[in-house]
C-alpha cells in the first residue's frame, strides 16, 4: 500500500556520516596530556570511571549482533563506551548509558536481550534500519526508565510482547512516554492483557501504523494511559467495532486508524474529546451517520473519513470547524446538500466530497471565503443548477473536479485569474458553448490537465489554426473532448500543442483525415480518436510520433501525478472507467476504433517501439497484417478485429512476450494462426469470422481440401526447422541411451 511505498523509499535514504574535523593539538595541549597520561597516578582509575563496564559489555553484546551497510559501528574498548556513536552517558560517577540514538544507520540484525540490561535507558532510537526477528520477551519490562522508543521503518517481526505478569500480582509502572513501533512486521492483537501497556501510565504517544496487527483497535489504552494524545494505528487489519474506551483520552489530539477493517459506526464518545485536531479513518467499512456532535470538535484540522459506507447529510454546523484544513469524505453515501456554513471553514486547502450522492445548486456557497483551498473535489454526485463561476474566487485553487454532475451554463473568464490552475475536470455534466470554453481556458498558464469530455452536446469546435492564440494553453498536458457528438474536422490548432501528451477526441463526429501533423506533436504519446467519422487512410506521419518512436524520449516526457485521479474510458462510455494517479500510469496507446479508414496498415507501424496498445477495429482497413508489428516487443494488447485484412497472420508476432490481447476477428484471414508461446491460450472469439483461417487454437485441420494450398516459403522453412530439431532431440536420445547401456555393462563386465 501506499506506505510500504514510502517505506521502502525512506529505506533508501543513506545519511552521510558526520565526521568531525581533527583538531591540530597545540604543544601546550601536547604537554598537558603527556602530564596527565604519566605523571597522574589517578589516570587509571579515571579511565574506569568513565563508562559503567555492565553498560559497556550489553552495548558490545548489542554491537556483535548487527553489522552495517553504510560502516561499522566504531565502537571499540579502547575508546571509552560514552563516547562512542549514538551514546549518551548520564553524570552519575559510573556513567551509565542513558540514550542509544542510531537511526539510518544500514543497521542489519536482531535485537537481544543485551539492551535490556541497560537499566538506566531512557531513549533508544533505532529507526530505518533493517533490524529484525521478534522483540525479545520481557523486552519492555526489563526497561522501566525507557522513555522514548523509536523501532520504526524496520523488519521487526512477531507478536506485540505481552511480557510476563509478576508475581505479587501489582501493579508496575513504565516510564514509557514515546512508542513508535511503525512500518515493521508486527502481527497478532495488541491485548489488554499487556502488562507493560496497563503499566504505561505517562504514554503520550503510540504508534503502530504500517505493520499486520489483527483483532480490535486497543482503546483500553486510555484507561491506564490518560496521558495519550496521539494515537496511530493505521495501515493495519485491526477490525470489529471500535471498541468504546477511546473516550477516556480527553488528551487526544491525533487519532488515525485509517486503512483497516472497522466496521460499525463511529463511536459517540469521539466527538467528546474536545482537543481532537487529527481524525483519519479512511477506507474502512464504518456505516451510520457523521453526527451534529462533530461539530463540537472545534480543533480539527484533519477530519478524513473517506471510504467507508456513511451515509445521511454532512452536519449542518460543519462550519463551526473554522480550523479544518483538510476534509475528506468521498466515496461514501452521503446525501442532501452542502451546508452553507462550509463557508466559514476559511482555513480548508483540500476538501473533497466526491462520489457521494450529493445534490442541490452549488451557486450559492459562499467560495469566496477559501483563500488557501488548493484542491476542490465535487465531482460524481447530483449537483445542479449552473456552474458555480464563484469557485475562480479561490484564488490558492491548483486543482479543481466538478465531473460528473449535472451543472448547466458556461465557465467565466474569471478562471484565468487562477495563476496556479493547473488541473480541472468538468466532464460529464451540461455545460455548453465550448468556443467560449476553450477561449477563455486557453489563456489558464499553468493548466496542464483539461478534460471537458461529456459536455458541449452537438456542437461544432473551432477548426482554425488561429483561434489558439501563440501563448493559449501553454502547459496542456492531458486534453479531452471525448464523448461530446462535435461537429467539424480535428481542430487544426492542436498542431500548437507542445506539451501534449495525450489527447481524447473519441465518440465525437469528427469528419474528414486523421490529420499527419498530430505525427509532429513530439511528446505525444496517447491518442484516442475513436468512434468518429473520419476517412481515408492512416497518415505514415502518425507512425513517426516521437515519444512512441523512442522509449529515451517517451521517458523524458514530464510525468507528473495528478492532484486529483483521472478517470479513463478507453473509447468505451459504458465501459467502467479506470482510475489513474499519474499520467506515468496511462499506456502508450492508439485507439482510431470505428471510423471509417481504408488503405493497409503500413509497415512503418514497426517504428513506435515505445507503443503497448494499438486498437484500429471496426475500420474498413485492407491489405495483410504487416509482419513489421512483430517489432514493438512492448505491446500488449493489439485490436485489429472487424476490418477487411486479409492474407496470413505472420508468425513473428509470438515472438512479442508481452502481447496478452490479440484480436482480428471478423477479416477475411487465411491460412495457419501461429502456435507456441501466448497464441496458445488466446481465445477462439480473437479469430472467428475469418473463414479461412484453420489450425492453431481453432483446432480446425489445415490440411482440409477446402484450403488454399498456400504455404508460404516462410512457413514451410519453419516446419523444416522443426522438424530438424525434433531430429535431432531425438537422435540425440537414442545414442545416448546407446552409449549408456554398452558403457555401463561394459563397466559392470569389468568391475566382475
Ligand atoms: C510519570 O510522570 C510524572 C510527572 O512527570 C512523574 O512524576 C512520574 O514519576 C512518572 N511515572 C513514571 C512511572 O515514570
Ligand atoms: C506514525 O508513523 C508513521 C510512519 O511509520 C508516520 O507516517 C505517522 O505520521 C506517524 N503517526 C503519528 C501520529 O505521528
Ligand atoms: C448507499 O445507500 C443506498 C440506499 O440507501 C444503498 O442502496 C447503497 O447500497 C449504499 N451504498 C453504499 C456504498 O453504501
Ligand atoms: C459564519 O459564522 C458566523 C459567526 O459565527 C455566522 O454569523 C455566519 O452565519 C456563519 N456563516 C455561514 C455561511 O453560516
Ligand atoms: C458563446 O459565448 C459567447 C461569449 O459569452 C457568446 O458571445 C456566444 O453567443 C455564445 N455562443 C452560443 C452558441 O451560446
Ligand atoms: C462498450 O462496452 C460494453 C460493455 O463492455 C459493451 O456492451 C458495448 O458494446 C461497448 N460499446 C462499444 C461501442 O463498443
Ligand atoms: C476488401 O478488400 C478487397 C481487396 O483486398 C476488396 O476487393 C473488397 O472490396 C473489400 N471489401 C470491402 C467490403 O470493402
């Protein structure tokens, strides 16, 4: 998941060592210490009592078992152990070691028990390293002055350890005030039971985010450790109900369990604790309502329920959360309208309310109180009305998403006042007079991503090279128009598209050629033209598409992941759109699907090496199945299928490994489908309506009457070689087994 990403990103994270510069001994330093070292008779016993010896051998014990990757710890006796790296010693006059502070240190071994027996420990930090093995028992309990404990981003493994009780039955009490156990291995239940969790009286802060515990979240913390105020138990499988207690932790201030298994609904006594400013729970299965109470949680900056199955309205007071920077409440089930007092929550700098079922105008909420609102997503709920134009008022807007509504009207020039716009969805919703639309976004500087697909019904696009002014969509990264029914030809002012990386014109009724000149677009390498109207024959310009030509240029295209996801519906409305973060996720692709083309496919097609999709099905395309497709060894998925190819299927394409879509159903293909390697687990459907195709998975004899009695050179050489190799195979075989029955019985008459 998206921290174990993080994790193994920070792993890689090598801190330069800090070395200090030697210091030049000046001759009275020299004189000083020849003095000391032997004309004082007390040197030795200082010597001693420098480095308490138990501490020293459990920091040696310790040493012995971990080995660096960056350089060995340095930590040798004739230094004294105080001084050593990541030591501190306390000023008792048997100096006992009191922090161990080793993070990033390429720290690679298991944890024994030596460090238990450093009894004055208040600190250990022993973060991003790849320490493993369980924490050895009795662990906690043997440190009862540890303070802060720091085993985060390592591979520590087992159960969380419950220690053993003791005997008299009472009560102890930890120092512990810092427990981050995050992003190990961790498995099991954190259980009540615990005798060092129970004993945990001063624990502030508790950490387990990013391991595998199971069972519920452990709210009987907060019975023995009032003092809690931040707790993170995310990116685990804790499940059930969250279990009441959490409401005994009137500290709290930070409580995340996003990204587990809880279910249930949101317990009452959270919104008691009046000093909460983190509330992370997303994607779990919590059901019920977000209740009015919330509002009493005046300190929130971060209240992110996302994903869960929470449904009634967004409590009307929402406003009274004046500090709130972050909400999140997409992809639930909320209903009715955004309550006006949103308005007062001026801090937000994301708030995203998307996929819920959301309704009512959006023109009368005050937009203009959100001065730092960097991320607004409304999208995929049923708002009406007209576009609210007050949203350009946040003027901190970097990203905004209103697809999938049902918003009417046209988009106000104010848009260009946003200078750090640089995303914006509008798809699928009523908007019209796209002229007026591209006009004024065209003058948007940062907008990289635009897609207006599903809008502007029947209308005709500005054709002409001129419309675009020189500097008009100078960062246009992502563009589309899919799915609107436009009239004209391809607007000719796309050829000033620099930046363009992909483009979706599909299900529209654009006439004429597939213009060459998209050919020129250099950092292109996304194409979608399907369902149209248009005719003639590909251009060879198309195949000469540098970022799909070259996979060092593909590379170099700027890749950025998108504030907010996009979704896309390769040249099917009805088909479930995928979702994608990045523009490094969407795959080199041509779909010119359901036109009207005729002509071949030309070889030059071999060129874009970099291509994994390339869909020209439904055309009127003629000629055979260029034997040059063999060389874009990256693609995977290839959609030739209701055309009029015809002539043999070419036996080089087994040779592309990553190809696992292969369909040229309904052409008039003749001749042997190719075997070996995918071709034999295609399905039948990718061949059918081709009479005169046999063999391969059709299973159908080649050598019916019926056929054409046309094997090609090619074909007839291939089956020559095979035939060659299996001769060979089994020549081999045969004099082996000759050569070992008369050497071995040879042997065996010897050795008589
Ligand atoms: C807990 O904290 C209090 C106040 O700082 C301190 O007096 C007490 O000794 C601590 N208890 C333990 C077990 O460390
Ligand atoms: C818990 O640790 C993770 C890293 O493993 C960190 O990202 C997160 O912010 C921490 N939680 C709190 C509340 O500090
Ligand atoms: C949303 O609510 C409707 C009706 O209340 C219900 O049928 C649907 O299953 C709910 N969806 C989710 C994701 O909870
Ligand atoms: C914002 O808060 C003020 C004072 O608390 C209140 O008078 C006003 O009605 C609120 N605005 C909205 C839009 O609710
Ligand atoms: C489109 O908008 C422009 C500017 O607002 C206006 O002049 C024009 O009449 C509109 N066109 C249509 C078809 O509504
Ligand atoms: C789109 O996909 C759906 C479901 O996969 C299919 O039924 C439909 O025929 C497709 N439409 C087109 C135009 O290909
Ligand atoms: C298919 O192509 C052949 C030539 O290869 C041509 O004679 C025939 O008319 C084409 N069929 C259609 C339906 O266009």
């Amino acid at each position: 998941m998206v921290d174990k990403k993080m994790r193994s990103k920070a792993k890689g994270i090598v801190r330069p060592l800090t070395t200090k510069p030697i210091q030049p001994l000046s001759s009275n330093m020299y004189l000083f210490l020849f003095s000391v070292l032997f004309l004082s008779p007390t040197f030795l016993t200082v010597s001693e009592a420098v480095c308490n010896l138990q501490d020293q051998e459990s920091l040696l014990w310790f040493s012995g078992n971990v080995s660096s990757s960056v350089s060995p710890l340095n930590w040798n006796m004739s230094i004294d152990c105080c001084s050593w790296e990541g030591i501190t010693c306390d000023d008792s006059s048997d100096s006992h070691v009191t922090a161990i502070s080793l993070p990033l240190r390429g720290l690679s071994g298991t944890l024994t028990t030596s460090v238990q027996n450093l009894q004055r420990l208040s600190h250990l930090d022993l973060s991003y390293n790849n320490l493993f093995g369980p924490l050895p028992s009795g662990f906690f309990s043997a440190l009862d002055q540890l303070m802060v404990l720091n085993l985060s981003y390592n591979n520590f493994n087992g159960e969380f350890p419950l220690e053993e009780s003791f005997e008299n039955g009472s009560n102890r009490f930890f120092s512990i005030q810092t427990l981050d156990l995050s992003s190990n291995l961790l498995q099991g239940q954190v259980l009540r039971s615990s005798v060092f969790l129970q004993g945990a009286i001063n624990l502030t802060s508790f950490n387990v985010s990013n391991n595998g515990f199971i069972g519920p979240i452990p709210s009987f913390m907060c019975t023995s450790s009032p003092q809690l105020s931040k707790l993170d138990f995310s990116y685990n499988d804790f499940g059930g109900h969250i279990s009441q207690g959490l409401g005994k932790c009137l500290k709290l201030s930070v409580l995340r369990a996003g990204f587990n298994n809880l279910s249930g609904e949101i317990p009452s006594e959270i919104y008691k604790l009046s000093k909460l400013e983190q509330l992370f729970l997303p994607v779990n299965h919590l059901s019920g309502k977000i209740d009015d109470d919330i509002t009493r949680l005046s300190k929130l900056t971060i209240l992110d329920l996302h994903l869960n199955h929470l449904q009634g309205d967004i409590p009307v007071g929402i406003g009274n959360l004046t500090s709130l920077r972050i909400l999140q409440l997409h992809i639930n089930n909320l209903t009715g309208l955004i309550p006006l007092s949103l308005a007062n929550c001026t801090s937000l700098v994301k708030l995203n309310l998307r996929v819920n079922q959301l309704r009512g105008s959006l023109t009368e909420l005050d937009f203009s109180q959100f001065q730092s609102l960097s991320i607004l997503d409304l999208g995929n709920n049923n708002f009406t009305g007209d576009f609210p134009n007050k949203v350009f008022f946040c003027k901190s807007l970097t990203a905004i998403r209103f697809a999938g509504n049902k918003l009417t009207g046209q988009i106000s020039s104010q848009v260009r006042e946003l200078e750090s716009l640089s995303f914006m969805a509008v798809a699928d919703n009523k908007l019209t007079n796209i002229t007026d639309a591209l006009s004024i976004l065209q003058g948007c500087k940062k907008l990289s991503t635009l897609i207006m697909a599903k809008n502007f019904y029947d209308e005709t696009v500005p054709g002409n090279e001129d419309f675009l002014a020189p500097d008009g969509f100078p960062k246009l990264q992502i563009f589309s128009i899919g799915g609107c029914q436009l009239k004209g030809e391809i607007p000719a002012w796309l050829i000033k598209l620099k930046s363009l990386e992909v483009i979706d014109l599909s299900l529209n009724r654009f006439e004429g050629l597939v213009p060459g000149w998209l050919g020129t677009l250099p950092n292109l390498f996304y194409i979608d033209l399907s369902d149209n109207l248009l005719s003639g024959e590909l251009p060879k310009e198309i195949f000469q598409l540098r970022a799909l030509m070259s996979q060092n240029t593909y590379d170099a295209t700027e890749k950025n992941s998108f504030e907010l996801p996009v979704f896309v519906n390769p040249n099917n409305v009805s088909r479930r759109s995928q979702l994608y973060n990045q523009l490094s996720s969407l795959p080199p692709a041509i779909y010119i699907n359901r036109n009207n083309l005729i002509g071949t496919i030309p070889g030059e097609v071999g060129q874009l090496k970099v291509l994994h999709v390339l869909e020209l099905l439904g055309n009127n395309l003629s000629g055979s199945i260029p034997d040059e497709l063999s060389n874009l060894f990256n693609i995977e998925r290839i959609d030739l299928s209701n055309n009029n190819l015809s002539g043999r299927i070419p036996w080089s394409l087994t040779s592309l490994y990553f190809m696992s879509y292969f369909n040229v159903a309904n052409n008039t293909l003749e001749g042997t489908i190719p075997t070996g390697s995918q071709f034999d687990s295609f399905p039948v459907a990718y061949f059918q309506g081709n009479p005169l195709l046999c063999g391969g998975v059709l299973l159908t004899s080649c050598t019916s009457p019926t056929r054409p009695p046309s094997i090609t050179a090619d074909e007839e050489d291939d089956e020559l070689k095979r035939t060659f190799v299996i001769g060979l195979v089994i020549g081999f075989f045969v004099s082996y087994v000759f050569y070992w029955c008369f050497f071995a019985m040879r042997h065996s008459r010897l050795s008589r």
